[in-house]
C-alpha cells in the first residue's frame, strides 16, 4: 500500500469514528439535563444504534455490495446522515427526535462495514495493514472527545452539530477514496446470507453456543456504561467528562498492543473471563465512587475499558475465526456481531433506560441514585461470569464444527 492511499484510509477511518464519538457519549446528558426526557426515553434513544446494527448488514449485503461502488454510497449515506443529526440537533419533542436520531443512525451504522470494505479492498496483508489503518478510528473518538469535553458542551446540541459537520466533512472526502467496485455484482445474495445463516451450524458445538450466549448477555450490562458513564460523571461533578472518557480508548489502544503476550499465556476461556471480571469491576468501582476523594475510582472504571472492549471483544472475533471454516468466516462473524452489537445492546439500552427512570431521585433532591444502578449491571456482569465459567470449554482444534 502506498504511502497517498494509506493516508486516504486513515482520514476515512479518523472521520467516521470521530462523527460517532462526537454525540454518542453525551447524548444522556443532553437528553436528560437539557430536554427533560425521562430514563426509558433516553435508553429508547440510545437504543436506535443497536436497531441499525442490526439492519445494516442487510442493507450493505443486499443492495450495497451489489449495485453501487463503496465510496459513493459512503458518501451518499453520511450526507444524509448529516442532515438528520442536524434535525436531530433541533428538536425539543420526544417523537421527532427519536424519528430523527433514528434515521442518523440508520444511515450511519452501515457506514461501518462500508470503511472497512473500503480499507480491505486497499490491502494485501489485511492481517498487517488494517490494524494500523483501524486505530486512527479510535483516536478519531477519542479526539472528538477531547474537543467536546474541552468546549464545556455536553448539555447542549452543539456535540450533534460537530458530528453533523464531520459527517459531511467525510461526505466530500469519499469522492476522493480509492474506488471499490461492489463485490458481489451479478450474484445472487440471499436473506439468509447476508444476516449469516450459514453459520448456524456451529450452533451444534455446545461451547460454542454457550460463546454466543454469553457474548449477548455480557452487552447487557454493557449499555449501562456506553449510555449514562457521562450523565454519571456530569452530575457527580467531575471535570470535563467527554474528556475523561477518552481514557478508556486510550487504554484500548495499549491493551491491543499487549493483547499477544497475555492471549499466547492465559488463551481463549481466561482472556473472556478476564473481559467479563473487568466489567463486573468497572460497575462496583461506579457504584462506590464518588466525584469527590474517591474520584479515582470512577477513572479506574473509565481506564477498565480497554480489558473490558479488547479481551472479551476482540478474543471473541478471534475464536469465531478458529471455530468457523473459511466459506462460513464472514457469517460467523456477522452473526456474533448481531447477538452481540445489535441484540444484545438492544435489550441493554432498553433494560438500562427502565432502571435510570426507576431510580430517577425524587423531587426536591437532583439527579439519580447511581449506586443501585451500577449495582445492577455489576451484579449482572458477575452471574454471566460465574455461567461462562461453568459451562463455556475452550477447544484446541477449530474448524470442525462448521464442515459437519
């Protein structure tokens, strides 16, 4: 790969991070400080990510991969989405900003698979090339962070319009990609293809059944973090939030770097436990913390993040790839990702908006009662933990499940 198309990918990928970090963090914040939307409103919001997660392979696989080159519709989906983050930035009532922040998202979330395409499309070493192209993703969030915190602005709409800026931003930088024809043109791409049918087979590995399970209840409590961590932070009054959330991408950059030394010692079953303890942890560490001397607690949970993303995330789409034969790779891959990013997130945001109303502090007093909400996810987290360990047994051979 040349040194121009490098630079290409990596401003794709620093944009199309930087357009989700810029409003994602503080949305509860600004729903709930600014807009008055109650708990359950705020998780229904959030929640649209998950939905469009779990609609947008359909739309890459039956229409993008097939009709129209990647960088175009890349282009045309962030324009779009500009416009209704935009809209979205406007509104006071709870219907059409949900209409709105629902047709984002849906824009949005297939753009994620398109950069990637884009990106492997460049390469000849994938396994090489892509990680140094990928992490300009996050420090793309992390940056968006950095400027939000530092701009004082979680309350307000301001985090949407600069997401709604860099998403057009990258509108016009996709003219400029490299160009990737559609895969699959020509050929005959079914329903059952495109949302990874195919690898239902590995289903009749029972560890691996217990993999999937587990992978979709640990996002459970998983929601609780992405969705009120900055809400969390705001109203214990710790300083600048969207900033201080930026630690924990930082630590995901360097435990991905430190990933091989302890995967080759502990392997596939204690790296996930390992993952699943780091975020039973992150939640005691929220519900006994404080904004004042116990501070530190709340940046340890924060810092978690990295063991929390890359030792259950990325061990996970490690061991799919072991499990899963070549011809079902990529369905495998797709199927995890929807029990996992769209299932599972899903229930999350609906079950973590159901417990911030519930423990909504009552009038006169301001603001929530975060030590029985993080106590939920913790005592969640905990029992997956204990399940996994019990009934999740790692394999030596890989492979053999998917040919039968």
């Amino acid at each position: 790969m040349n040194t121009k198309v490098r630079l290409q990918l990596s401003v794709m990928m620093f944009l199309q991070y930087f357009i989700w970090g810029s409003w994602f963090v503080t949305l509860g914040t600004f729903l709930t400080n600014t807009l008055k939307f109650d708990g359950a409103q705020v998780g229904l919001a959030y929640s649209t990510t998950n939905l469009a997660a779990m609609i947008a392979p359909l739309f890459v696989g039956m229409i993008a991969d097939r009709f129209f080159s990647s960088e175009k519709v890349l282009a045309t989906l962030h324009l779009m989405g500009a416009v209704f983050l935009y809209l979205a930035s406007t509104q006071k009532t709870w219907g059409l900003f949900f209409g709105a922040i629902m047709a984002h998202t849906l824009c949005y979330m297939p753009t994620m698979a398109l950069t990637n395409s884009i990106a492997f499309g460049q390469m000849k070493d994938a396994g090489k090339e892509f990680p140094g192209i990928r992490v300009l993703g996050t420090i793309g969030w992390i940056a968006a962070g950095i400027l939000i915190g530092k701009l004082h602005q979680e309350a307000s709409s301001v985090p949407m319009l600069v997401g709604a800026a860099a998403s057009v931003a990258l509108a016009l930088f996709s003219f400029a990609l490299p160009h990737t024809p559609p895969k699959s043109k020509g050929q005959r791409v079914t329903f059952g293809d495109v949302i990874g049918l195919p690898a239902l087979r590995l289903f009749k590995d029972l560890s691996f059944s217990m993999f999937a399970l587990g992978s979709f209840l640990v996002c459970i409590p998983l929601a609780f973090y992405y969705n009120f961590t900055n809400l969390y932070l705001t109203e214990v009054n710790i300083s600048e939030p969207a900033y201080k959330m930026t630690f924990g991408q930082m630590s995901e950059i360097f435990f991905m770097l430190v990933m091989p030394f302890f995967f080759s010692r502990l392997g596939v079953k204690k790296m996930l436990l390992v993952g699943i303890a780091a975020w039973a942890a992150r939640y005691f560490l929220f519900a006994y913390g404080n904004g004042g001397a116990l501070a530190w607690m709340l940046i340890m949970g924060v810092v978690l993040h990295g063991i929390c993303y890359d030792f259950f995330f990325v061990t996970g789409q490690i061991y799919v790839d072991r499990q899963a034969s070549p011809e079902i790779r990529g369905a495998a891959q797709g199927l995890v990702a929807f029990l996992t990013y769209g299932a599972g997130m899903y229930v999350g945001s609906l079950i973590s908006g159901i417990v911030l109303k519930k423990y909504t502090a009552v009038p006169p007093a301001i603001g929530h009662e975060w030590q029985t909400i993080w106590i939920i996810p913790a005592i969640g987290a905990v029992a997956i933990l204990l399940l996994f360990a019990a009934a999740f047994h790692e394999k030596k051979t890989s492979g053999a499940v998917s040919r039968g």
